[in-house]
C-alpha cells in the first residue's frame, strides 16, 4: 500500500490522515486505552486530531491552517505535533514506522476481531484461542471419565442387585430353619 509521506493535495491528506488513525488505533497499547468506555471517544478524538494534524504538518500546512481546518485552538494543534500529548506521540510513533516501511507489518500485528462488541488484539486472540482449545481438550478428557464412571457404577448397581437377590434368598432360608427350630 503506498502511503503519501508528504502528502499534496486533500486526497493524499486525508489518505495519509486515515492511515495514521486506523493504524493507531489498533495498536495493542490503544487498544487497551480505549477498553474503558468513559475514556474511549476522548481517545478516539484525540487521536483523529493528532492524526489530522500530523498528516497536515507533512503537506506543509501551518499551525494557523491545521487548527482551523480541524477546529481546534492553536496550542492543541502545537501540543500534539509537538508530541506533547500522549495522542499525538502515538500517532508520530505510527507516522516513523509507516517512514521506516513497516505498515504491512504493522497491520499484520494489529490484525483485530470483534467479538461480543469488544476488540482484541490478535495476540491476545490466538492466546485466548490456545485456551480455549486446551479446555476443549480437558472437557472431552473429564466427558470420557464420566463416560467411564457411569459405567462403572451401572456395573457395581448390578453387583450389588445380585448381593441383594443373595442375602434376600439367605435370609429367606434363615428363616425357614428358624421353623425348624
């Protein structure tokens, strides 16, 4: 995928701003910012406006230009580019790894699934996944011993059927000696 690193013109910015924000977002630390719903437009703003900015700043824009274009005040615009805000180091740290050509692998490690309404990083997927795959394993085991001690005890409820027809049928001659008696 190629990326405007200095972008010219609306297109190539805008472009280069969504990249920016979508590969930010789903960086694991994000992604663990953003789990806590209180927090999570706050970030996902920040982010836009970091990513807005910087992807501004590389198409030559100033200041002035970016905060107005993003509607935001001057020292926002200054913070973030500046790296002063957390938002706006995050995405010049995205910005610096896009430079260095590692997009792909970037996205490769911020692969995603959305499960239950909640985003996982694919490594704590494939974790989550290992998991569950060994308690699988362990309720089939745990189902086969069932399956073994069900049997078991329908084999000792039949022994013990037969110790009763044996004791019923000892008492029963007890008790005809007993008559005897």
């Amino acid at each position: 995928m190629e990326v405007p690193l200095n972008p010219v013109g609306r297109e190539e910015i805008h472009r280069l701003e969504s990249i920016l924000l979508f590969a930010t977002l789903f960086m694991p630390e994000v992604i663990e910012l953003i789990k806590d719903p209180a927090e999570r437009l706050t970030w996902v703003d920040s982010l836009a406006v970091a990513a807005g900015a910087i992807a501004r700043e590389k198409a030559g824009m100033t200041t002035g230009e970016i905060a107005e274009e993003l509607g935001r005040t001057e020292a926002t615009i200054r913070k973030h580019l500046k790296g002063e805000t957390k938002a706006g180091q995050l995405v010049r740290e995205t910005y610096e790894l896009i430079k260095q050509g590692k997009l792909d692998e970037l996205v490769r490690n911020v692969e995603v699934l959305a499960k239950g309404g909640q985003l996982v990083a694919m490594e704590e997927y494939e974790k989550l996944n290992r998991e569950k795959e060994e308690l699988e394993a362990k309720v089939k085991e745990l189902e086969e011993k069932v399956k073994t001690l069900e049997a078991e005890n329908r084999e000792l409820k039949l022994k013990l059927e037969n110790v009763k027809k044996i004791l019923d049928e000892a008492l029963s001659r007890i008790k005809e000696i007993e008559k005897f008696l």
